[in-house]
C-alpha cells in the first residue's frame, strides 16, 4: 500500500498527471490499492474544476484474477502431488498423535488438499479458469474499458487544439504556448496534463500480463497512435 500511495504522489506532485478514468478489480486488495493512488487527490474539488481532481473508482470483476476453482486458496505442488501429498499427510498424522499413539489435534489429521501447477494454457481447475480464458475476459475488458476512451482521448487533443490556435501581432495564424503566439500552428501545445487521456487500471498479476497482450493485440490490429 505504501508503493501505491508513493506513485500516487509522484503522479500528482511530480509528473502532474490528470487521472480521467479509474477503474479497479472488486477484490478488496485492488481497490485498497487504488484508494491509495488516488489518496494525494481527495481533497481536490471534482474533474470540472480542477484537472488533477479524480473521477470515482469503479470496481467490476472483469478485471479480477484468474480464477482456480476447487483450488482457490488450496496448497500447490511444483511436482507430482500424489508422492508429495503422500509424505506431507504422513508428517501432519505423526504430528496429530502423542508418543503413545493417542490423537492430540484431530484437525491435524485431516487430509489436506494439494493440487498440482498446471503447466499450459487451456486446462484449467474444475470449476476454475485456463489462462484462454482468463485472456477472452481481459480482451472484453479492454473493449470495455479501455478502447471507448480512444474518442475521449481524441476529442480532448481537437479541443486543446482548437482553443489555443488564435492570431498573433503579425496576423500569422499560430497557437498559443505559455500565453505567446506560435507560428505555423500545430497541436503540440502546452497544457496542463498535457494531450494525453489516461486510463487507471488497477488489477492482479496475471489478469495484468494478459490486459497488457490485449491492448497490443487490439492496437496493433487497429493501427492506433492514441496514447491511452
């Protein structure tokens, strides 16, 4: 928590970053983290009046991790369960009885669940999700909510470009940059945040690895130069 409260500040102090979306995974330790990023921000009055104000945080289970099914929060195996799980059952039933063979801690000698690391894409857990799926939902997410903000995104830079063109002394069409006249117009004028739209996504590990393969898919299919 305390490296995302620090990128909060160093995106608010420091880099002076405008957050237009933010969008979190409903897992409490995501939208924990996304509270911190946002946190420099809270005393700031809404978007339309300060531009380094914060929209609200929006959770939703699109962007939560994978999910393992019947092994969700169960121990793993890097190797083959049956002679691990085998040996552990083995030192949790010695370890449930006195030395002279009478059970101290019936929940020690309950059999405990391992499942062993699947190794590929496509399997998947019972009940649970492969890394193919896990990649089909971050492709919706980034349909979702990622790419509608494109036209956002360019809507901002025409009307950046559009309100600091003017004219100077000599009549010359130009734009504006630090309140001077600019010759030949352009649209790389300064403005605070610049004429970028930013997009906070804030998730899990692999659901992370598989958003950013997403984005680059969905980009280099499209041809996109937006920065998002």
């Amino acid at each position: 928590m305390n490296q995302a409260r620090a990128l909060g500040e160093w995106w608010y102090s420091v880099l002076r970053t405008p957050i237009h979306k933010i969008y979190a995974s409903d897992l409490k330790r995501a939208h924990s983290t996304a509270i911190q990023l946002v946190t420099p921000r809270t005393s700031l009055p809404d978007p339309d009046k300060h531009p380094l104000a914060c929209p609200p945080i929006h959770t939703t289970p699109l962007i939560r991790e994978q999910h393992f099914g019947i092994a969700e929060g169960k121990r793993w195996s890097a190797g083959p369960v049956s002679k691990k799980k085998e040996q552990q059952q083995q030192r949790r039933r010695a370890s449930a009885h006195d030395d002279g063979g009478r059970l101290v801690d019936p929940e020690d000698a309950v059999e405990v669940e391992v499942y062993e690391t699947i190794r590929n894409r496509h399997d998947r857990f019972t009940s649970g999700e492969s890394l193919d799926d896990l990649a089909l939902r971050a492709e919706d997410a980034v349909e979702r909510l990622v790419w509608p903000h494109l036209d956002d995104a360019i809507a901002i830079a025409h009307h950046h470009s559009d309100t600091a063109a003017g004219t100077n002394t000599n009549g010359v069409e130009g734009v504006e940059v630090d309140g001077r006249p600019r010759e030949n117009g352009g649209v790389d004028v300064e403005v605070e945040g610049g004429l970028e739209y930013h997009v906070v996504i804030v998730s899990h590990g692999l659901c992370i690895s598989e958003l950013v393969a997403a984005i680059l898919r969905r980009s280099a299919n499209a041809g996109a130069t937006a920065g998002v």
